[in-house]
C-alpha cells in the first residue's frame, strides 16, 4: 500500500461456503486488482447478522472465507484482508449515513424485499439499512473501485446517491464508488437447475462450492437440467441450456465450448457428454483450491495474524478518513 495508487474496495459475507459466483463474479478480480491497485477485502460479518442472527456456525464460516480468499490467490501482504467487526469506525460512518438515507428508497432495495420476504418475522432495521452499512465499508476507505457481482449493482447505485448527499451537505470527501469488472459486463453465475444465480445459504444441490469434492461435483453436474436436445439446426438454446453453456466458458478450454456449440446447431449434441466433460473440467478447477483452502485452515495461528495485520491497515485508511468525515460535518469543536 503506497497510498498513491486507486483504491479498491469489496467484501463477502460469511453465511456459508464460497461458490463458482463468488469466485467468478469478485475472487477473481480481487486477485487481478491486488497488482494494481490499493485493495481492502473484508468478510462482513455485522451484515451477516442481518440475516443469520445466530452466530454458532460464524467463527468458522469467517475463517473459511479468509481461507478460500488466499487459497485462490488473494495475497495478504499485498491487500488488507480484513473483518469487518475489527474497524469499529465503520459503525460510526454507518450512522452519519443512515441521516443520508430516506426509508422511502430503502424499501424499495430489491435485495431487501426479497429478504423480507424471506423472512417475514425477523424484517429488523439491519434489513433495512443494509445498503447504508455496505456503503460505509466502501468510503470508509474513500474507494472508486468495488469489484462485485451483477446481484451488487442497485447497493452500487445506493452508495453514490449516499455519498452525492453527503459531498452536497457537508462538502467534497468521498468519491463516488462503481462496480468493476474491467471495463466488462458484471458477472452472474446461474445455479445448474437454471432457475437463479448460485448461492452460498440457498440453492445448495444446484451451487458449485470450492469446498465440493470431486463426486459431489460430478453429481451436482450431471443432474443439471437438459433436454431431449434442438430439433431445427441453428435454434435459440432454451435458458437452462444456455446457463450450462456460460458455466462452461468459466472452465472449459474455447475449443471444447465451440465443438458443443457446434453439436448443439447441428442438431447432434449428447448432453451426457456435455456434463462428463464440464464436471472434469470443475473438478480441475476446484480441487487445487480446495486442497490449499483446506491447508491454510488447519493453520489457526496464521489466520489469526491475517487477520491482525487486516485490521491495523484498514484502521490506518479508516482513522484518516474519519478524521476527514468528522471536520465536514462540524463535530470537532476544539
Ligand atoms: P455476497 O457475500 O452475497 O457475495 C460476495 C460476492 O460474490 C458475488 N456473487 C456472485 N457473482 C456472480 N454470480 C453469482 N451467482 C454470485 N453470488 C455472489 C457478489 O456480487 C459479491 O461481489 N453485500 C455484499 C457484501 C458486502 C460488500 C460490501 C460488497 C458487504 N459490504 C462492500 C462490496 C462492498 C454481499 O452480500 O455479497
């Protein structure tokens, strides 16, 4: 951390196994922005609570993200790998913003609506200000640069609309903060029964997580939903077909995606060849992480200095800022 290079902020909850969407929709790009920019990468565990109140299953679900975030290559040295818990200034960023944000537009979040739904009788105020909390991660570092899944969009546009309030009212201290994907679309990884995205608490047969072993793998894969197979050359491929097909292109070499397409607009596709292939093809890509995530798990004394030296350096980002935030709105008094 130089202090002169952009800064990039994102985090991940711990309510479950990382997944494929994860992976492709932030991992990745966690790993490809640490050479180039100041990075923060935090595990959220206070918003976990928002939907996970009991806790007996987080100390573990903490330590496997940290985990599975270096297993993939997120290096510790290079970013601030941190939990959310351990910058306390968060909290206080966190209200000053809830006096930014109207009920009005929090209710509409999809995010919170499909959790109330969810949830029908815990629809607590967490719920609601979930998206003032996520951007109070984000500028406490006074980030521009949130690499994030498709599903993070509208909390994106959330975070500007909080900090443009906030710039307007108390004068220019944040950024506003985007989505990025490298200049590309932003990633949604589809579940394998073609009805939603791949989810760390729910979906769980049709999600492909990095702890999965290689038959659970190959079982998942192979009850993906197909068909009898196109009966015109050259048809639209059906929504399931085409989420097996985008699953492919995350693993599969190019010419092993372009022979099942062209067995697909040839009317000559076999779907079980299809799903042999593409469960090899995962597996290959997910037993080394597993292997390495498993490794640095069993290494307790190691995470525990992760995650101190995490927190001293997004506590130093954090401190300044504050420092900043607090002068704005005029509670220095001496
Ligand atoms: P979470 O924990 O649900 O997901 C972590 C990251 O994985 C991405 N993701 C996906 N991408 C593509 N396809 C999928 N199927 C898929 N599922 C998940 C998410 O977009 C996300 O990038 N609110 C955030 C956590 C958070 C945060 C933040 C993120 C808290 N503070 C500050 C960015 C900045 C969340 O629940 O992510």
């Amino acid at each position: 951390m130089d202090g002169k290079r952009e800064i990039v902020m994102s985090g991940i909850r711990p309510t479950g196994f990382l997944h494929l969407g994860n992976y492709f929709g932030a991992v990745k790009n966690y790993v490809r922005m640490q050479e180039q920019f100041d990075c923060f990468f935090m595990v959220a565990d206070w918003h976990s609570l928002t939907t996970h109140p009991d806790t007996e299953a987080l100390k573990g679900h903490v330590k496997r993200v940290l985990a599975e975030n270096i297993a993939c290559g997120l290096d510790p040295n290079k970013v601030a790998l941190y939990c959310q818990s351990h910058v306390h200034e968060t909290a206080e960023l966190y209200l000053y913003l809830n006096m930014l944000a109207y009920k009005g537009e929090l209710e509409k979040t999809v995010t919170f609506k499909d959790k109330a739904k969810q949830q029908p009788d815990n629809v607590n105020a967490g719920l609601l200000t979930y998206p003032v909390l996520q951007a109070a991660d984000i500028i406490l570092h006074r980030a521009k640069y949130v690499p994030v899944g498709k599903d993070q969009e509208q909390h994106l546009e959330m975070a500007r609309n909080f900090v443009n309030r906030f710039n307007h009212r108390y004068g220019d201290v944040f950024p506003e903060p985007f989505a990025f994907n490298f200049g590309e679309e932003l990633v949604k990884v589809p579940s394998l029964d073609g009805a939603g995205k791949m989810s760390k608490s729910e979906n769980q047969l049709a999600t492909l997580y990095l702890a999965d072993d290689d038959d659970l793998i190959r079982k998942k894969v192979m009850k993906a939903k197909t068909d009898a197979g196109p009966t015109e050359p050259n048809s639209a491929k059906p929504d399931y077909i085409e989420n097996i097909f985008l699953l492919m292109k995350l693993v599969c070499a190019e010419e092993v995606v372009a022979k099942f397409d062209a067995d697909f607009n040839a009317c000559t596709i076999r779907y079980g060849d299809l799903k042999k292939q593409l469960a090899e093809d995962m597996i290959k890509f997910i037993a080394p992480i597993r292997a390495k995530a498993a490794e640095i798990q069993q290494d307790e004394a190691y995470l525990k200095q992760v995650m101190e030296q995490g927190a001293e350096k997004a506590r130093t980002s954090a401190k300044a800022t504050m420092d900043l935030v607090r002068s704005a709105i005029g509670l220095k008094y001496y």
